[in-house]
C-alpha cells in the first residue's frame, strides 16, 4: 500500500488535502481531506437578536458574504411573517449577482485558468496572456463595485436588514452601472468560450444534481429546489427533509445526501435544470457549446460559470432599468416582533445556501442550522474523485495529480464555508 498526498490544495478556497490510497497501481481509495476547524456559527447566532444575525453570517466567506446576508434575512423574515417589497428583492438579486461576477471571475481566471494553459499560478499568466488577467480582473471589479453600491461595502454587506434597505443607489449611479453592466456582457461571452475551448477530460458523475427552479425566472433568489435525476420539486421549507447530513472522521466539513445519494449543486446543475430561462446572449452561447442538456460531466462546471456571467451581466441591466423606471419603496416595511421558525435559501455562486432560524417572543434566536453549498458538493466530490483517479492511474504522478486536482478545481469548493 502507499499513499498519494497533495497537501493544501492550492486555487481554492480554503485548506484541504487530497489522499489517494493505492495498492500497487490500483486506486482504493480517494479522500478530501477538510483541516479547517469548525467556526460554529450555528451555534454563534444563538442568544442574538434578530436583526444581527445577518451581520454575522455574512461572516462566513468573503466572498459569497451577500448570499449569507440575503438568505439569512429571508428566513428570519419568513419566522416574522414579513413580507418584502419587489423592489426590495430587485436589489437584493442585484446584490446576489455582484457575488456571481466577483466569485466566478475570481475562480474561472485565477484559481482554474493556470490548470489549462501549462502554469502554476495567475502570475506567469499575468506575463504571458495580459489580456486574459486583465478582462478579470476587469469583471471582478464589476462586482467589487455593484456590491457596494447596493450593499454599502464589497464584502459583509451592511444596507440590507430585515424588511428592506437602509439606503438605495443614487439613481444616476445605478444607470451609469446599467450602461457599464450591459458593455460587460462581451467580456463575459469571450470567457465563455475560452473556457469551451480548453480540452476536458470524458467523465461522467454518478449522483444527482439539485437547483433552484422557477416556472418564470432562472431561479436564484426565490423557488423551489428541484432534482435533476428523479424530477421531484420540493419547497425550501422542506430542505431538512431531503438533504441528510453526516459527519466522517477525516473531514471536519459534514457530507449530504438526497435520497441515499450524494448530488451536486452550482452553475452545472443550475444550467441544467433551467437553461430555458437564460438571458438571449447567454442562451445562445450555451446554444454554440457542446454542453448537452442534463449534461453530467462535473468538468464543465467551469463553462456553466461562464455562461453565468453572460445570464449575470444582462439580467442585471433588466433589474437596473426595473429600478430606474418603476418606481415603488425599499424602506423596511412595519412587522411586529414574535415568536416563530423560518427558512430561507439562494443560490450563491458555488450553489444552494440553506439558512434556518427559530427566534423566541423578544426577538432572541434559538436555534440556527445552515447548509453551505460546499457542505452538499463534498460527498459528490469525493464519489467523482474515486470514479475519476481510475480513470488515470497510469499516467505519470505530476500529471495525475494535476488530474485529481482539476477535478476538485472544477467544483470551486470553500472549505472554510464548509466548516461553518
């Protein structure tokens, strides 16, 4: 027997090991080894009023810090029985979809682009390929700057509380983002297909794959969660009942199942379930790809992202101009202070981020349970991994490595989320 160990895989979120038992050449096992500790912020939010608990969640990455934000808020509005206005969720979905430009151009050019051109970090390629550095950077600053302007700040967003915002953009900024938003929508489309046309390798996942869905919009902020495999549709509310969690002793993030299986969520799933309600130009550079529908290959993961960010750049024009034009209130609206559960869930970046709360007659919470998208994508990671490392045991170790690697790029986990 002997042991393969890419320690601190680098280009991802967080710290993690991958572990590939072998016995002779033969792969017996493959492990993602999660070393970050626990944060606990489960148990953090318990004891603090209501209206905190958004700031402190939000805590939990710095880079989906809006969808922690949001979809805390969602439930703890839904244990309040408050009702927010459409102009409310207009902004919140812009605040959304700032993280979906900062995340997926960070992990597209930075962390998975070097895998693909031969280079070990994003500096080499800053000297090699400057245009591709600098259309990322140029699309990260994108969303560093619509979050703020909606949020208040980059990360941990600070206008948005319980029943609507504090402030709202200046109307003028927000159409000088509208016309920025929809220049970008290029920018996005080149990266889409650079991304098709790096080489990946023939795989297919054998778990299932979950996604918010909606009958009229791609669903990232309100819907139900819908599976791609059995093509059940269950209510948010339900998410404790369909997602099991379980805790292994060489990882410190928990791993989920749905059904007895393991799935996955992110840009694949969501492209699969509801690639009909993309914007125009994102639907037709998914059209002008190989990427099939209900396609299972996790490699192209990467491509979905991309073709996010062509949905992310036009919808958000589309919401800018709602906002400049239909007028409405997103002031906090009046609600009253009881005793109550609630649940509420987006799709961040990286997949479906689950928050519930239970808050006493004062206002106080009780009890917080949370499922991170990572926390549902490990088990299915590491079944790909197993039914992948087969696949090129024979090649030789650098390359096999590089191979287990991009499969785990591919997923763009946050193990520092997983072990929130």
């Amino acid at each position: 027997m002997s042991l393969i160990s890419v320690e601190h895989v680098a280009r991802i979120e967080g710290h993690g090991t991958i572990s590939v038992e072998l016995e002779g050449s033969s792969v017996k096992d493959v492990r993602m080894d999660v070393v970050e500790p626990a944060r606990f912020f489960e148990s953090m939010v318990v004891g603090r009023r209501f209206d905190e608990v958004s700031l402190i969640t939000s805590r939990i990455c710095g880079i989906c810090s809006p969808n922690h934000a949001v979809t805390s808020l969602k439930a703890i509005e839904n244990a309040l029985g408050v009702q927010v206005s459409e102009r409310t969720k207009l902004l919140r979905k812009l605040l959304v979809y700032g993280s979906y430009l900062q995340n997926h151009a960070t992990h597209l050019y930075i962390f998975a682009a070097p895998d693909f051109v031969g280079l070990p970090s994003v500096f080499p390629l800053a000297q090699t390929h400057p245009d591709v550095v600098e259309r990322a950077l140029k699309i990260k600053k994108m969303g560093n700057e619509l979050t703020t302007l909606v949020g208040g700040r980059p990360v941990h967003p600070v206008t948005a509380v319980v029943g609507g915002f504090t402030i709202e953009p200046d109307p003028r900024e927000l159409a000088r983002f509208r016309d920025m938003l929809a220049a970008l929508v290029d920018d996005a489309v080149v990266t889409t297909h650079l991304f098709d046309s790096f080489e990946v390798p023939t795989f297919a996942t054998s778990g299932d794959m979950l996604a918010m869905v909606s009958e009229d919009d791609y669903a990232i902020y309100d819907g139900e969660i819908g599976s791609l495999d059995m093509g059940w549709r269950r209510p948010v509310s339900e998410y404790q009942q369909f997602i099991n969690e379980e805790v292994f002793a060489h990882s410190n993030a928990k791993h989920s199942t749905s059904g007895g299986r393991s799935f996955m969520v992110g840009s694949l799933p969501r492209v699969n379930l509801s690639r009909d309600k993309l914007m125009p130009r994102a639907a037709e550079t998914l059209a002008s790809l190989g990427i099939v529908p209900s396609e299972k290959n996790t490699f192209y993961n990467n491509v979905c992202q991309a073709v996010e960010l062509i949905d992310a750049c036009e919808r958000c024009v589309a919401y800018c101009d709602r906002l400049l034009n239909d007028g409405g209130s997103s002031e906090p609206v009046d609600f009253a202070i009881k005793a109550g559960a609630g649940v509420g869930a987006t799709e961040a970046p990286r997949g479906t981020v689950y928050h519930g709360y239970a808050i006493d007659d004062d206002g106080f919470v009780t009890r917080g349970n949370i499922i991170t998208p990572t926390a549902q994508n490990l088990g299915n990671l590491e079944a790909d991994m197993r039914a992948f490392a087969p696949t090129i045991a024979d090649a030789p170790r650098e390359e096999f490595i590089l191979g287990m690697e991009k499969m785990v790029r591919a997923y763009d986990p946050c193990l520092s989320c997983s072990v929130h």
